[in-house]
C-alpha cells in the first residue's frame, strides 16, 4: 500500500501479538502460521527487526517469543509507521522523487497532498491496541482482511 511489504507485515504481526492475553510470550511460527502467508524465516527476521527498534520484548528459551514493549499498545499507528520506515515516511514524495514540494511540484503532488493528510490523521488516531481490541471483540479478523486482499 503505502509502505513495503515488511511494514505491512511488521504491522500485522503487532496487531496479532497485541491480540494475544497480556503477558504470554507469542512465538514467531504461530504468528507466522496465523498470518499464513508471510515466510516464518522472513517473519522472524522481521521480529527481531522490531525488538531492536524498542516495539517488541524478545525473549529466548522455553516460554520465550515476543511481547510487545511498554506502551506500545498505545502508541499511534504513525509513530510506530515512522519507527519501522523511518521519519521520511511523513515526508516522502508519492513518486519516489526526491524534490517535491509545493514550489518544486511533481504531477501528483496536489492531488496526494489531501489523502497524504487523511492518511496521516488516520494514523494519529489509531493505535495497535485499538487494532488488536477490535480483533479481539471479533470485529475483525486479520486472516480473513489477508485472504481478501
């Protein structure tokens, strides 16, 4: 969508691990299994990707997996976007272009600059935990929005 498929999956993965009772460590092969189509090595990888960012608690050894870290829960979707992406995701051009700006323009600029800001909204108000809240209540599934897709 908006970001690579590791951001997709790193996002997918929090809202699962999120979803999960509070305190049980989440193995990278149930998760990859409950996402089913993310490569468990690939997935992992990713995993440790995010607990190096200070996003998720990684713990070795027998009842060992992954938790996410305090307060993560509740951090807005667009900090944890700009922690997995990095900062120059707010800032990007929609075309790759690296000058783009309201004087310097590309042929896209205008019309994204209003969904960039919706977007950017969306993530602000949105968190992991509501995400995972949703799930939980069985408004969503995330198997089922993976198979649509």
């Amino acid at each position: 969508m908006l970001w690579s498929k590791t951001c997709d999956y790193s996002l997918q993965a929090l809202v699962y691990v999120a979803s999960q009772p509070e305190n049980i460590c989440v193995r990278s092969q149930d998760i990859a299994a409950y996402l089913f189509d993310v490569p468990s090595p690939y997935l992992s990888k990713i995993l440790m990707d995010l607990a190096g960012k200070g996003i998720l608690q990684s713990f070795k050894g027998r009842g060992g997996g992954f938790l996410l870290s305090p307060g993560i829960r509740e951090t807005q979707l667009l900090e944890i976007v700009k922690r997995i992406v990095g900062e120059p995701f707010a800032v990007g051009c929609v075309l790759g272009l690296s000058q783009c700006a309201d004087e310097t323009a590309c042929p896209a600029h205008h019309d994204w600059l209003p969904i960039k800001t919706k977007v950017l909204e969306l993530l602000g108000e949105q968190s992991i935990g509501c995400m995972a809240d949703a799930i939980r209540d069985g408004r969503y599934n995330l198997r089922s929005l993976r198979q649509a897709v």
